[in-house]
C-alpha cells in the first residue's frame, strides 16, 4: 500500500522516467485512485486514434504523452506537444516510437501552418483565457480538410447540483453542450458534437446508483471494498464515444472540419464569438 504522501504519483514507471505527481491540472495512467478519469480520456484517444490511422497528428497539450503513444499506433506521424516541462521530459522519455516525438510548446502559439491532417486538443480548452484564438490557431495548422478534434467536460454532469462550474481551480471556463458548440462554429464550418457517456460495467453502476445502491453498500459497510475493487478495474470500453442527449453526457467531443477558404478572424461569426 503507497503511504499517504505517494498515493497521487505515478507508480511503477519505467528506468529513468521520473514519475509524474497527480496535481489535477491533467489525469494520468498508473495512478489506481485516478483509473476512472484516466480511462475516460483514454477511451476517446483510442475512438480517435481508430479515425486518423495514417495521418499526420498533432497531439496538443498532451500531457503525459500516453494519448500521444495511442494515437501513433496507427498514425503516419504523431507530435506531442505540452507547455510544462516536468510532463514534456517525462513524455519524451516513456514513449518511444520511431512514428513519435514530443516537443514543448503553448497551445495558442505552437506550430506551422497547414502542417497536420489531425489536431487533437482534449480536456484543455476550458483552462485556456482565450479559447476563441486558440481554435483558429489550432485551424491555421490543418492542412485542406484536416479534422480538429477537441473535447471538454459537460458542466451539468461535473458542477454539484445547482452550481454554475465545478470547484476545479485549473478551469477558467466550463460548457454546456450548446454553448461548446458555438465556440467550435465560431472557428469551423461543419462541427459534429458527439457526447462521452457510460458503458458496460459504469452504465450498471449508474442504474444501481439510481436504484439504491448507495444506501445498501452505506448501510453493509461496503463502501470501502467495494470501491477499492471496482475503480481499478474500469477500463475504457467502460465508456462509449457516440451521438445521444448531450445533457446527459460527461464530456463532448466535437469534430470539427476546416474552412475551405477564407479567415474566421474576420467573419461575422468571429466576431459574435469574441463579443459573448
């Protein structure tokens, strides 16, 4: 059992790769507390990764860089790119791929234009002061039909009842689902918003919750062992990428295909976006 101190840092890493501290700006693999959040981001990587086999990816603000090592599994080539230097370094170190490299960089200024054929960019738009100018940033890298694919969590299932946001210090701003969509039609054409939504074991779970479940394993003292079993054993098929109510879903997931021709940064939907 980790003492109390490690209970939040990556354990088991390989020779020479320095462990990685959960602060909760990013989840992490090999962290079991985190499992569920871990392999709620990792399932949309492997959705994703199944869609871009043979392209050139951009990994934004990777992370870790375990994102990054799903993506270069089928991928032509993959860069991961992130600002801080503790996950860049440990990134670069852990996964290693001929396909794959890690540099460092900011979102809203990182890369040359019409580089890539997929720009990912999961979990981080909401900790970013200008979410507008990152998009189109992260368009202007996409070559002539490139897909950005960007997620973010739902406010209505993250905040506690009648909240407006969620306690997370790392997040500047949270969405609902129209409200993401119009920040992706301010800087793209076609956008699809698809939702992250519970599956397998974590959908039981959520209709026992809805049942009782929680009072029963309260009363037999169940809690404990209960959770200490089932969270590690999440795994991502326990989570499903697809279409459905949006209020309903954790995250969302948009997909969003580049203008042919023209610059948002002067459009009029440019500017709704920039005035709200």
């Amino acid at each position: 059992m980790a003492a109390a101190g490690q209970a939040h840092v990556q354990r088991n890493q390989p020779p020479g790769v320095p462990p990685l501290e959960l602060t909760g700006e990013r989840t992490l693999p090999d962290v079991p507390a985190e499992n569920y959040w871990y392999r709620r981001h990792l399932a949309v990587y492997e959705w994703i990764g199944a869609r871009v086999i043979g392209a050139r990816v951009l990994d934004m603000a990777c992370g870790e860089g375990y994102g990054s090592e799903v993506l270069s599994r089928g991928a032509a080539s993959v860069v991961g790119v992130d600002a801080n230097p503790q996950a860049h370094e440990h990134a670069a170190l852990r996964y290693r791929r001929p396909n794959l490299r890690f540099e460092r960089g900011a979102a809203q200024s990182w890369g040359r234009s019409g580089s890539f054929d997929a720009v990912v960019f999961l979990q981080t738009i909401e900790h970013v002061p200008d979410p507008h100018a990152v998009l189109c940033h992260l368009r202007d890298l996409l070559a002539p039909g490139g897909l950005l694919y960007v997620s973010t969590p739902n406010v209505r299932r993250l905040a506690p009842p009648g909240a407006a946001r969620s306690d997370n210090p790392w997040h500047l701003r949270e969405y609902r689902a129209s409200e993401f969509a119009s920040l992706c039609r301010s800087c793209f054409d076609r956008v699809e918003v698809l939702g992250v939504f519970h599956a397998r074991r974590l959908l039981a779970h959520e209709i026992a919750l809805a049942c009782g479940w929680e009072r029963v394993h309260r009363a037999l003292r169940l809690t404990r062992p209960f959770y200490d079993r089932f969270v590690p054993a999440i795994s991502s098929r326990d989570f499903s990428v697809r279409t459905g109510n949006l209020e309903r879903a954790l995250d969302f997931l948009a997909v969003c295909r580049q203008r042919s021709e023209g610059s948002l940064r002067t459009s009029a939907a440019s500017a709704a976006w920039a005035a709200s």
